[in-house]
C-alpha cells in the first residue's frame, strides 16, 4: 500500500493539558506531546484554539503564535524544527 504525503489531512484538533491532538480525514486519531511545539506548550488555552487548516487539512496555522505545523510531519514523528535549526 502506498500513499501521497498531501493526502493526508487533519479534520479536527484539539489539546488537553499535555499533549496537541489531531483527527484525521481517514479517521486515525495522532497525540503529539505539546513539548515538540514550544510555542503551542507556552500559549494559552485561547491561543491554541484559535487555529486554522491550511492546504485543505495538510497544514495547521496559528496566525497569533507564527506557528505552523505540517500534518504529514506529525506522523513521521518531526516536531518544531526551529529547534534544530538554532542547534546547527
């Protein structure tokens, strides 16, 4: 079984105290601890919810917190690569 990278997509998202959690259009259900994300760990309750998809579902934008995290990535396990980024 194959699969492109854009066909996967989020339908819904929500959090709870330590972890950013993710539905899938296929209905797979994703739980990412919030300490991949920096910024989504340190924002509020109202600032994580103020999300929007980008690119039909294969992107999450937070337009206040200048985040934006890629659905495919989620499940290849890649968390906030600013972090390495500033590492190099």
């Amino acid at each position: 079984m194959s699969f492109l990278a854009n066909d996967i997509s989020a339908s819904k998202v929500w959090f709870d105290n330590e972890n950013l959690w993710v539905i899938l259009h296929d209905g797979r259900q994703l739980s990412v601890p919030l300490a991949y994300f920096p910024k989504l760990l340190k924002a509020t309750s109202a600032q994580r919810r103020k999300y929007e998809f980008s690119g039909g579902g294969t992107g999450i934008h937070w337009d206040d917190l200048d985040e934006d995290i890629s659905v495919p990535a989620l499940l290849m396990g890649t968390g906030d690569i600013t972090l390495f980024k500033k590492a190099i």
